[in-house]
C-alpha cells in the first residue's frame, strides 16, 4: 500500500505545482502584462501629458486667429501691423534711436 499512497502524494504535489504556476503566471500577467495594471497607469500618464499638449496647442491656434483677426481686411489693428514691420522689415520712425 506504500508505493501507491507515494504516487498519490506526488501526483497531489504535482497538481498544486501546476495551479501555482498558473496562478502566478496569470497574477504576473496582471500586473506586467501589455493590459497589466503597470501598463495602464502608463497609459494614463501619457493621456495626461498629451491633454496638457492639447490645451497648449489649443491657446496657440487662439492666439494665431486673433492675430490672424488683427491682421485681416475688415479690421486692422495699427500696433499690429506696426510691430510686424518692425520685427520683419526692420524697420524704424525717423524719431526714435536704434539701439543694437
């Protein structure tokens, strides 16, 4: 009766070796894994960051139409246009001193 109470005891061993396994390849899976919880936190992460780009790119577009605006037929904004002629063309009233 030995020899059959030992393969009992081993084949016992071997189920519980398997289901561990198993369940530390799946717990592993869980958290490492490409849909693990690393992963997600992650992912959230990285939505956060490309928000904050959205919103900042956003405030840019709004800034580009207003000039945009400023600088159109209908309405035309003389600071504007005059900051530009001296940012682009250099140029300068007969008045003032350029300092370089």
């Amino acid at each position: 009766m030995e020899p059959k109470r030992k393969n009992l005891a081993v084949s016992t061993v071997a189920v519980f070796a398997v289901a561990f396994s198993l369940a530390a390849y799946f717990t592993f899976a869980a958290v490492q894994g490409d849909f693990g919880l690393f992963r997600r936190i992650q992912i959230q992460a990285q939505e956060n960051e490309l928000a904050q780009q959205l919103a900042q790119l956003k405030n840019d577009v709004a800034i580009m139409e207003n000039k945009t605006r400023r600088m159109s037929d209908h309405y035309l904004d003389l600071d504007l246009l005059d900051e530009q002629a001296r940012k682009v063309l250099g140029l300068a009233r007969g008045d003032e001193i350029v300092i370089r």
